[in-house]
C-alpha cells in the first residue's frame, strides 16, 4: 500500500473514532455508498466553518435566503439539468461495476484535471494507461455511457426531483428580490443547504457524496456595470495564487499577481467578476486554509459549463487526494433568468435607473461545506502524534475543562467554570476520567484548542492552568479572567505565553 493511501486509511479511522464523520451510513446495514453521518466533533467543525462563510458573505453585504430542496421537473427542464447534468460513465465488462470516467483517470494517472475530456480522448486515456477496475481488476468496455445525476422523486403524483446544487432554487424568487431591494442593482443573495446528486461511484469520502451541504453566493447584475463596480478598488491590490489557462498550456506555476495586474495580463474579464474571484479565495482563508495550499485554476472552453463565460476553480492542496476543486467561480451572462422567462411565461427583465430594460447577468461563487470541513481534517491532521491541529478560531471545542482529581471539591470548582464558560457561548466540556495525560490526548485528537485544569493551587489563588494543544506550553490564569483570555487566545494573534504566568 502507497503512503497516500496508509494516510487516508489513518485519517478516516481517526475522524471515525473521535466523533467527526461516520459512515457511509447506515453503517449497521453495511452502508451506502456517498451517505455520511457528522459525529459531535464534526458537526461543531462544519458548523464553524459555515458560520465564518456566513460572515464573510455578511462583511461582502450579501444576504441569506432559503429555498426548498424539491422543485417540479418543469424547473430542472428549464434550467437545463435534465439534459446538460450527465457525467461520463464507463461500465467494467467482468463484474458490471460503473465508474465516473474522468474522476477514474485523475486518481491513477497524474493528469489534474480530466473534466471536459471527449469520450474517445476517455477511453484512450483507460486505454493507453492500462487502468483497471479497482473492484475487481477487470477490463473496461469500450464504450462511455451519460449518466444524469438528478435524483427523482414525486411530490403528490407530480414528477419532481431534488435539488442537485441551490443556484436554481436561489434563481427563481428573482422577482420578489427585485421588489425587497427597492429595485436596484446589484443584488447580493446566498443560500446554505442540502443538495442531492445520485454520483455513479461516490468515493473520496465526503469529497464526493450523494447527499451534500451546498454553499453559493450569487449576484444579479447590469452587465453593463461589470466594469463599473465600486468595490474593485477595496481588492485590485489584492494578491492571488492565479493558474491562468496560459500557465497550464506552457506547463508555468501558478503565480501570486494583484487582480490588477491579472486583468492587465488579460486573465480577467471584468472588475466585478474579479471582485467575485477575490471574495472565494477569502473565504478559505477564513475558514483557516493555509494560503500556500490554495490556488485558482481556470477553465479551458473544453471545460467550462454551458452556461459560463467566464469560470475559475479554488483548489486546496491535500495530503490525501492532491489538488481538489472546492470551488467554482463562474460568469454565468444571462443564461439562467432568460432561460425561466422562457420556460416560465413570467417577464424576468428589469428596468434599470437610466431607464434601459435589460435581463440581469449573474456571477456566481459555488461550493459546499463538506469539502473545506474535509480539507481541515486532511491538512491539519498530525498523523505520527494523532492529533488534530485545526486552527484554533474553527477548533470543534474550543477548551475542556478537568478536575485534576475527583475529590476535594476540585471537580465542583471544574463544573462552576464550565458553566461560566458554558454562558459565556464558548464550546466547552467536562473530562475527569482517566489520567490528565489520557484527558489531554484525547481532546488533542478531537481538536480542542484549549485544556483548563483545576488543581490544589487553584483552591489557594484562584488560578488554573491552560494547556495549549499544539505547543503543549502552559500558563496560568485567574478564574475570572479565563472567558477574556480564552477569547482573546481564539480570535486574535495573542501569543499564548501572554496570556497568563508560565508554568
């Protein structure tokens, strides 16, 4: 077995056993492929992560809507996922097992990107490359099927299908938008929630599941104002890891380059597309995404989808899988409101303040929380200590509160401060069992940020000893100025050595 592969067999037992992702589910009836369970430490990480994108968006003024998951195949019609939403599908000859072909061809060659591939360059590739089932070994046909992903259900006799990513479902209240932002543009939307995609041969753990939380932010704008947007001077010197198509061709690294200098170089079509490009790359930064792991790819005209002018991937760099789109970035014109005025008989043009009648163009930020919530587990997991290294803003608990014994009163001073705490809206816990060096590897696995141990001298000074989890230092701090000090150790660049007497 390959070192990648002992990594990820190492990283998915460890998130198994501390609580972050279980399946695929249901695990007592062997699974199905593509389904996971998010365990306490996981579900307090995602949840992070989707409140600091919640942030970012809010700080970039746009708002948050919901809309449902199911809608009636009319709209799917409409938006063209019924015809264009089709993977290419190669079937094994000997046990009949079927593969996504070019998620099949970047795991065994070391092509990045095989999406948008023809299928005879597909089947050449399995060909040339020799690859072979990885069920069984056998040879594959010589054929490449389509295969929609929609996942179709009935709503009361009434043919309907689940949503396969919210940008529809974000569309169709257009209208309402334009009356609740006093008709005026641009108009800032974005929506969290779950969607569906029946994938042929989920794998990748949650990287490619069938159910999933998708996370998009969408703007309607006059295409004549893409190169008239206030905001681009708030990040035209903003530095980018861009890897334009010209770098790929000519086999370049990508490159740092102000968004300026992208659009002077011609990589970038608009100040507000730019401006969109900027707002995806922030929000992995924020969530705790190394920079140096983070690059935007661009799509070739092979690769684009239907609808897009313009489109750019963010890519994080894993320890398991490589290179990983997390991201789309995507210009998509005018395709998706003339396509439902169309199909709808509903007049989704708009008039502007200078008068003009015009279809609104969208630029949109795709993606979904279960990616970045995997990218933290893969990139911040020290395999050899087994600990969980996340950054301490999004740690799924951010201190554990320990009795240094179960007696003396020392665990109802433990219990008091976990309750302070506890009101305080920090994410905290109560250990007293086992040794504090069990009590300190375990939550050193789960991730906490912070251990507080009561001890004897507490009841003397009232002062407890933080633990920090990656450097293992520790200091001591007064009762009541823990809620400050573990604040300011969460969200600022506080030394940890400053926030208290060494030990």
């Amino acid at each position: 077995m390959s070192e990648k592969n002992d990594f990820v067999e190492d990283l998915v037992s460890h998130v198994k056993q501390n609580g972050f992702i279980w399946g695929p589910e249901p695990e007592i009836y062997n699974g199905m492929a593509g389904f996971y369970t998010y365990g306490p430490s996981g579900k307090l990480l995602k949840n992070k992560l989707e409140n600091v994108m919640r942030d970012v968006f809010r700080d970039y003024k746009y708002y948050e809507v919901e809309a449902p998951i199911l809608l009636p195949r009319k709209v799917w019609e409409a938006s063209g996922h019924l015809e264009t939403f089709i993977d290419p599908m190669v079937l094994c000859s000997k046990c009949e097992g079927s593969y996504r072909a070019d998620k099949l061809i970047e795991e065994k060659t070391e092509i990045e990107t095989a999406d948008g591939f023809s299928d005879e360059k597909l089947l050449s590739i399995i060909d040339e490359e020799n690859i072979k089932c990885p069920s069984c070994g056998g040879s594959f046909e010589e054929e490449v099927h389509d295969y929609n992903l929609m996942m179709k259900t009935s709503v009361a006799g009434q043919e309907a299908y689940n949503r396969p990513e919210t940008a529809t479902t974000t569309y169709l209240p257009f209208k309402r938008y334009w009356r609740y932002f006093r008709k005026k543009l641009p108009i800032k939307v974005f929506q969290v929630g779950k969607a569906f995609r029946n994938e042929i041969s989920p794998r990748q753990h949650v990287l490619r599941g069938r159910e999933f939380t998708q996370a998009e932010g969408q703007i309607f704008v006059d295409p004549e104002k893409k190169n008239d947007w206030d905001e681009y001077r708030n990040i035209k010197d903003k530095k980018l890891p861009l890897f334009a198509e010209e770098m790929q061709e000519n086999n370049r690294k990508w490159e740092n380059i102000t968004v300026e200098e992208a659009r002077e170089q011609g990589f970038l079509s608009s100040e507000a597309y730019s401006w969109c490009l900027a707002v995806a790359y922030d929000l992995f930064v924020s969530m705790g995404i190394p920079e140096e792991r983070i690059r935007l790819r661009e799509h070739g005209d092979d690769e684009k989808s239907h609808y897009a002018k313009e489109a750019w991937d963010v890519e994080i760099r894993l320890d398991s899988f490589g290179w990983t789109e997390v991201c789309g970035v995507h210009d998509r014109t005018d395709y998706d409101l003339s396509s439902h005025d169309e199909h709808s008989h509903e007049d989704l043009t708009v008039t502007t303040q200078d008068g003009e009648k015009i279809t609104p163009h969208i630029l949109e930020i795709a993606f979904g929380t279960d990616r970045p919530t995997f990218a933290i587990l893969d990139i911040f997991f020290e395999e050899e200590e087994g600990k969980m290294e996340i950054p301490k803003h999004v740690a799924p608990i951010d201190a554990s509160v320990f009795p240094l014994v179960s007696k003396e009163g020392l665990p109802e001073i433990a219990e008091e401060i976990y309750r302070q705490l506890h009101e305080q809206k920090f994410d905290v816990e109560y250990d007293e069992r086992g040794s504090i060096g069990k009590r300190y590897a375990r939550n050193d696995a789960k991730g906490t940020a912070i251990c507080i141990t009561v001890d004897f001298q507490t009841k003397e000074d009232d002062t407890v000893t933080l633990r920090d989890r990656d450097s293992e230092d520790q200091v001591r701090v007064k009762i009541e100025d823990l809620g400050d000090r573990l604040e300011q150790w969460l969200y600022t660049d506080a030394e940890f050595e400053d926030l208290g007497e060494p030990v």
